[in-house]
C-alpha cells in the first residue's frame, strides 16, 4: 500500500503533485511519502500488539540501512520505532532523529573498537555480537572504558545478544541472503550456544538473549519459520543449562511487491507465524524491518533526456537518472516498475531503459513495454524508497540526487542536491601541486 496516486492525470505524492516537485527541485530526485510510511509502521505495530501474549512489548527497529534520511527516520522515531544499526554514524542518525539509545540495537559483523565504545557510551538497548573475536574485543573495550580516568560517568555493562546462523539463507539473490552456512554472518547453533555461556561468565556484558537474520526480499514465510524454530530450541537449551533468555532478535527480510505481485505475505501472517513459533517461551520480540517500511514509500523521479530508435530496431529511453542514482538494478538485477508522471497514449512498444553513465551496466530494463514516451517526459521508479537514495554515489561526477518529505499538502527538500562547486570543494588540492 502506498500513498502515490493519478490526481486530475498526473502522478501525486499524497496531495503533492510531481510535476511541481521537478519544477521546483530538479530531477532526478528521490520522494518519500510520510503517510505510507506511517501506515507501514502502524501495520507492523497492529500486529505485534495483536501477539502480546507471544511476543511481549515487541520492538520494531527500523533497519536504517534501508533508508538513513534524518526526516525519514524521524517520521518514524516519532511513532515510536526505535533503529537498527550497523555503523556509529546510523546510530548517530538515529539519535540526531530523536530516537532513544534504548531503542537502538547495534549490529553487524565489523565493528570497531571505537564504535563499540561509542553505542557502550550511549547506552544502546543492545549490541548484537557476531563472532567469538568480537565478543573478546568487546569485554575488552568495556574493561577499557571502565578504567579509564577520563570518561565520566558509570559504564553499565552491555547488553548483548549473540547472532546465530541457522545456515538456513533465503532472500531476492544471493547477495542479500545472510543465513546461510557460508554467509559472514553470525556464528552456528553450538557455538552459539558456547558463547552465552562465555559471556554469562564475563564480569564486563550481559548476555539477553539471541538474534537472528537470514535474508532480504523473502517472499515464503517457510524459511523464516524453520529458522525461529532453531532459535526458540536454542533458547529452551540455554534455559535448561541455567541461562537467562529474556529477547530474541528476529531480524527482518520479509519482501515486498516490487512486481504488484499478490502472494507476498503480509505483515500480519508473517508475525502471526512468529507468534506462534515463540508461544510460551516469554520472550520480548525484535523485528528490524527496513525494506518491508520504506521500499514502497519512495519513487526515484526522473526525466527524459532523449528517445534513441536506432536501425537495428533497438529503442533507448535514455533518462537523467542513472545507476550511481539506484543501484539496485545493476547490483542485483532488481525490477522497478516504471511509470510516466502523466501518461501518455499509444501502443506500448518495448524499451530499454537505461542512463546517461558510461557504462553499459547504466541499464535500468530490458525491453520494457511501455507507451511512447518523448524528451522532457517526467517518469519514477515505483518502489524506489529504500536501498536506493542511501546506495547512492556522485560516480562520473554526477550529483547525488535530492530527496523530498511529503506530508499530506506539505513537502520540503530534506536532502539538497549538492552543487558542483560543493563537490570540488570537498577535495582540496595538494599544497605542492
């Protein structure tokens, strides 16, 4: 469900109409839609508190990876989502945006030292621990912390969770599949199960539970289920060897319609299914969706720059928007609907869509049906909301492209296009040249 609709035959972000924005803002430039936002979240939240009895005060912890804009995640933080991270620069943003510390877990398989004493510091609800070296590291750096005569104030102990990987991975492709035995992520049943007890033993962390993510874009709710299976037996091992398991990190992953498809689950089956893989254990439930909130609250809008019919038959819509503006399309072969702001008549006849950087991966689609479109034509990228303006990169010199917050009638630029005296300005000369 999503909030970007023909009003009078044109294409609107809520009551915002997209010819307005590209006068105003210039192309290409990313639109995110604060009610379908909202909507995402409140599903999400409907639902687990549909579950209480299973899954406790759940947490819903946006992945920020997904789309890390200050006004986005405040749209968010504002409803009560709390933030999952991966770097101290998210949890900056998180906390920038008005998140609290108490809603942020800190994840990921490469966390520095000065990154682990950054969330200690800030007092985030917990850090998620990947590997045996890093739950070394991070005793370590709280010892540190704690004799260390110029910080101020008690260092309280972490709380940590240890991800497991079930070596069950799904996901949209191989590169967004987490779970499996040979993914970076997280260590096996047994030696996860070595690690609590690790770090039950330590003086310095306290261990609360486990957490788990094995993909992105999935669309079966089969894998997902037999993984919080493994998880919820390990909890009760852990219990039994007298372990105190109080969270479980469910991660995220569940897909989204990219395709209009009807058979991706909805929020409410996927943590139905949960609900009733964890009854009885009393747990508190984490979910760190991030595509699931994001993806269909954003379009990429852009405009043509020229249609080239060659003789061989081929047809180009060449667009202003290009792959260092969505990389998800040469990245991982990702489908994007495209739709033109005002639509066009005339039969559809196939296209390859493609941008302006030299390289012939800047290719958006391959045959493509769709009307006959012509120079200054506006169109967007359906679905474009995360993943997208966060990947993004000034690759061949290129501006990043803005971003715009709509809400109801109100919009406004929340990330401006950089200038190109603001791209050279970034980069000062060496003094002797």
């Amino acid at each position: 469900m999503h909030f970007f609709e023909l009003k009078d035959g044109v294409l609107h972000a809520e009551g915002v109409s997209l010819e307005t924005i590209a006068e105003q803002v210039g192309t290409p430039t990313y639109v995110y839609s604060a009610g379908t936002l909202r909507r995402h979240y409140g599903l999400m939240r409907d639902a687990c508190d549909a579950h209480k009895g299973a899954l406790g005060e759940a947490l819903i912890a946006f992945a920020v990876k997904a789309n890390s804009n200050l006004s986005v995640l405040k749209v968010l933080g504002a409803m009560g989502c709390g933030a999952d991270t991966v770097s101290e620069g998210e949890i900056r943003r998180a906390l920038k945006a008005g998140i609290p510390a108490s809603k942020i877990i800190f994840s990921g398989v490469g966390k520095t030292d000065a990154e682990l004493a950054f969330a200690i510091q800030q007092g985030v609800r917990q850090i998620n621990v990947e590997s045996s070296t890093e739950l070394q590291r991070l005793i370590a750096v709280v010892k540190s912390l704690k004799q260390d005569p110029t910080v101020s104030g008690r260092v309280a102990n972490p709380d940590v969770a240890i991800r497991v990987n079930p070596k069950i991975g799904a996901g949209g492709h191989a590169k967004i599949t987490t779970g499996g035995a040979g993914d970076k992520f997280g260590v096996p049943v047994e030696e996860a199960l070595d690690l609590y007890a690790v770090a039950s033993s330590s003086e310095h962390v306290n261990p609360v539970g486990l957490a788990c993510h094995i993909g992105s874009q999935i669309t079966d709710l089969t894998p997902l289920e037999n993984a919080f299976k493994v998880i919820r037996g390990m909890t009760e091992t852990l219990r039994e060897q007298g372990h105190t398991v109080t969270r479980l990190d469910l991660g995220g992953g569940l897909g989204v319609p990219y395709y209009g498809e009807t058979n991706t689950p909805p929020p409410a089956d996927y943590i139905a299914m949960v609900a009733g893989v964890l009854d009885g254990l009393n747990v508190e439930a984490a979910f760190e969706p991030g595509r699931l909130m994001a993806a269909n609250a954003g379009v990429l809008l852009s405009r043509v720059v020229h249609v080239n019919e060659r003789t061989d038959g081929r047809r180009f819509l060449v667009l202003d928007a290009a792959m260092n503006d969505l990389m998800r399309p040469a990245l991982y072969e990702a489908f994007h609907d495209v739709k033109p702001v005002r639509p066009v008549d005339g039969a559809a006849l196939p296209h390859d869509i493609v941008g302006p950087v030299c390289e012939t991966g800047d290719t958006f689609a391959r045959d493509r049906e769709l009307a006959p479109l012509k120079a200054d034509d506006l169109v967007v990228f359906m679905s474009a909301g995360a993943y997208g303006a966060v990947m993004g990169s000034e690759y061949n010199t290129r501006p990043m492209a803005a971003e715009v917050l709509v809400d109801g009638g109100r919009w406004a630029v929340i990330k401006p296009r950089p200038t190109y005296e603001d791209i050279l300005s970034r980069e000062p000369i060496a003094e002797w040249l």
